[in-house]
C-alpha cells in the first residue's frame, strides 16, 4: 500500500482515491513517521474511503496504528443525511481522554516527597485490570451519571465548578438516554467509577521542561519550567467497552438489513437516521459522561491526596483544571466543505479535538516527554479540527511482554529520575517507552504542518500505571 502513496508536502501524503474508494486517504507524518507506518495500516484507511457518505479525506494522524477497523489515531467524517454511524470507528475505550492538573510547586519540591506521593496516590487511586471503585453507586446515580457527567461529580462533592469550565463539552454531552444502555453494561459500569484501570491508563506527575509559547501557556497557569503538572490519562473502563461490543453487534445487523457494502466487517455501522444508529449516539454520550466523571472523581483524590502529603490546601497549591479532552468520541460538528457549510458526523479514534484556540492534550511515553500544543485554523481544513491523541505505538502489547521484563523497565525509568509504580512489572513492560513512536517525530509532524502548534513540553518525574 505504501507504494500508492503521493507525497504532497514534508509532512502530508495522499492515498489516492482508486477502485471502490469513495475519497482520498491523507496521512500526517513526516519521513520517519510514514516509514513505520504499517501496509495493513493504511489498507485500513482505504477500506474507511469506501464507505458510504464518507468526506474527503480519511486521515491517518502520525500517532496512527493497526487497530480495529479504523487505525487508533484517525479521523473519519461522515455527511449527516447520507452517512453512517459507526461504533467500530469511535472505538472500544468510549471518551478514553485526558485532564490536565497544574501546581505552583517546584519539581525538587515534589521529588524530595516522591516516594510517599506515589505511594499515597496508589492507595487513593484504584487502578488494574478489573479494579472497582470507592465509590457505591445506585442504578439512579449511574442513570444520573450518564446523563449529567461531570456535573454529578460536583454536585455530589468530587472536582469544582471551574473544573467543569476547562472540560470539553463543559464534562457533559447532551442526549444521552440510559434507556438505550444494556443491564450488562450498567452491572459493569456500577463498580468502577473513580478508577484508573490498566493498559495504556496512567497518573503521571510531570515537570515543565520547554515552554514554546509563553503567551499560551500563561493562560493556562503555565509560567515557568520546573513547574509540576499532573496527566490523568483514563477513559470509561468496562462499561464504555459494554457499549461499544453491545452496539458492534447491533450495528453488524444493521449493515445487512440496509444493504451497506463493507471492506470489513470491522466497520459495522447503520445510516446516521436509522434506529441503530441514533440509539448508538444516545449510548455512547452515556459512555462519554461516565468518562468525564471518571476522572474528575479521581481529580478530587489527587487533590487530596497532595494536601495529605504537602500540608497545603489544594488551592493553596492552585491544583486546577488545566484542560480535559476527549480521544475515542464522534461528535456532530459543522464545515466548510467544497465552499458550503455542512454538518458532519466526525469520527475521533484515538484522536484529540483541535478546534482554533483550544489546548491539545498529548499523552507520550512514561520514559519520554509529554505536550500541550493548540488548536489552529489548518486543523480545521485539513483534519476535521483534530490531532493527535499520544505518541502511538509501533508494538503490539504481546511483543512489548516478549522483549521487555517489568523490572528492567522501572529501573531504567529510575535512572532517569522517574518513579514508576504499578500494579504488576507486566504493565510496565508492556507500556515500555520502546514500545512506542518517538514522540518527537509525532510532535514535529502536527507542529510544521499547523495542525497544532507545541506550547509547552513537560517530562515525567513520578509514574503510576495500572
């Protein structure tokens, strides 16, 4: 597939449209990127162009990899009348996102205390596969959850109203309908409010290396290098991953009944107007407002967490909200496409929002370095107002497990003066900064291109990981 690709700049590769492909495929990376980039990869991509009411292009962002369906780390948009509605496309890990917490406090500050934080953190954070919560929830509360988000999280005492301020959607999307929700997914969804859960979920605590724009940066409270961040990296846990595998089934149904030609019956789906695909959006927005009350929840515990350990109220240590994004997530949107403004069905798959002015919130290797860049108006034209969600792996899981042994990576994050704790050394091998793209390559490609600028690089110095 590689071989078909046009190159358009230093950092934009077109696929041209060919056979049953509807429109273009764009890739985003510079040379070292597309290199790494997977044949079956960009077939993806191909097999996305194909289908119906599909808009120009289908982007495949740097972080972008093999995954169900579509790539993790791309885009699709959809015409609203005559495309489709896709669970497959928004993924499994329904509004996997990101918050942002600064801190006035110095790195030495933190280091000095590192061990007793983390420890203390591990204690107030359940995280690991199947972890539940602190949290006992009701079938009303869960059914309050999904339809309120992060606004039951404040209302019952978790996160402030200005948390709620720097969310995307404000923490909650409307529409969402708990009718349209299974029981196994609510029997799931019950215990496991407040929790990290494992994979490619961390808390991290981060220092301000690198500050491009200080002018941005000082509107989100960032003013100096050294300065301590938090990155809360987590999503909707089993039950977003209920509703996806409950609505993949459904939707795979519905291809067959309205007659939709699929590459892959990965990318199950139903027209935008159809039941199926109406009962689908009403469900994910349940998923995305658990999400968003997720990690607001466990805001509330970091932020306790630090008064425990610094003897500081947490305003005292000006612990706010910096920014919460979403990757994982379709959204009805408005462009201008060929002159005419349109509303469009976007497909996020492991990929941010990068609307004019908004921070973007870019998760890289617990080894590396992590970034806050901005949205641009080039985001709006070329990528459906997105970008990157992370750096994006170039090995699978089972590889990582196979070349790295849990130990050796801790150690190696030590030498580096991070302190890294886990539930298990699998989950440090497995989320091994070699087993991603280097970071700066993914940062480089979205910056030249204007898709969305670096602000502000930061560096982990303490690691939590399910």
């Amino acid at each position: 597939m590689k071989e078909k690709l046009k190159q358009l700049s230093d950092y934009e590769w077109q696929l041209p449209k060919e056979g049953k492909m509807n429109v273009n495929g764009l890739l985003i990376g510079n040379k070292a990127i597309i290199d790494g980039m997977e044949d079956d990869m960009i077939g993806q991509v191909a097999n996305v162009a194909q289908m119906p009411g599909v808009i120009d292009p289908v982007v495949a962002l740097p972080d972008a990899h093999f995954g169900y369906g579509l790539p993790m780390g791309s885009v699709a948009a959809f015409d609203a009348e005559k495309g489709v509605i896709s669970a497959g496309l928004c993924g499994f890990d329904i509004n996997c996102g990101v918050n942002s917490i600064r801190t006035n406090l110095t790195a030495s500050e933190v280091v000095e205390k590192m061990d007793e934080l983390i420890s203390a953190l591990f204690e107030a954070v359940p995280c690991g596969v199947g972890s539940k919560g602190k949290l006992k929830l009701t079938d009303e509360q869960l059914d309050e959850v999904m339809v309120k988000g992060a606004k039951w999280a404040v209302e019952n005492g978790y996160g402030v109203k200005e948390d709620l301020e720097s969310l995307e959607e404000n923490g909650c999307m409307e529409g969402a309908d708990p009718s349209k929700i299974s029981s196994i997914a609510k029997q799931r969804g019950k215990p496991q409010l407040g929790t990290l859960g494992a994979g490619n979920h961390f808390l991290e605590i981060q220092k301000v290396a690198e500050i491009y724009d200080k002018k941005f940066a000082k509107k989100l409270g960032i003013v100096k290098k050294d300065q301590v961040l938090i990155m809360l990296h987590c999503g909707s846990r089993g039950f977003g991953h209920q509703v996806a595998s409950d609505y993949l089934k459904i939707q795979e149904k519905a291809a067959e009944k309205y007659k939709i030609e699929l590459a892959d019956r990965q990318l199950a789906c139903a027209p935008v107007n159809s039941q199926e695909g109406q009962d689908y959006l009403k469900a994910m927005k349940c998923a995305v407002n658990y999400s968003f009350t997720n990690r607001i929840v466990m805001t509330q515990w970091i932020r306790e967490t630090f008064e425990k350990v610094f003897g500081k109220k947490w305003q005292d240590m000006d612990m706010h909200t910096v920014y919460g994004i979403c990757h994982n997530v379709i959204k009805e949107e408005e462009y201008v496409i060929d002159g005419k403004k349109k509303k469009l069905y976007v497909h996020r798959k492991g990929a941010t929002r990068a609307f004019p002015g908004i921070p973007v919130l870019i998760a890289g290797t617990m080894g590396t370095s992590s970034f806050i860049c901005k949205g641009s108006e080039v985001a709006m034209k070329k990528t459906f107002g997105s970008s990157v969600h992370g750096a994006g792996r170039c090995m699978s899981r089972h590889a990582a497990i196979k070349k790295y042994w849990g130990e050796d990576v801790r150690k190696d994050l030590a030498e580096k003066g991070i302190t890294a704790k886990a539930t298990h050394p699998k989950s440090l091998a497995e989320e091994a900064p070699g087993a991603y793209k280097d970071v700066s390559d993914v940062i480089e490609s979205v910056d030249k291109t204007g898709i969305s600028p670096k602000v502000v690089r930061v560096e982990p110095i303490g690691v939590l990981k399910g």
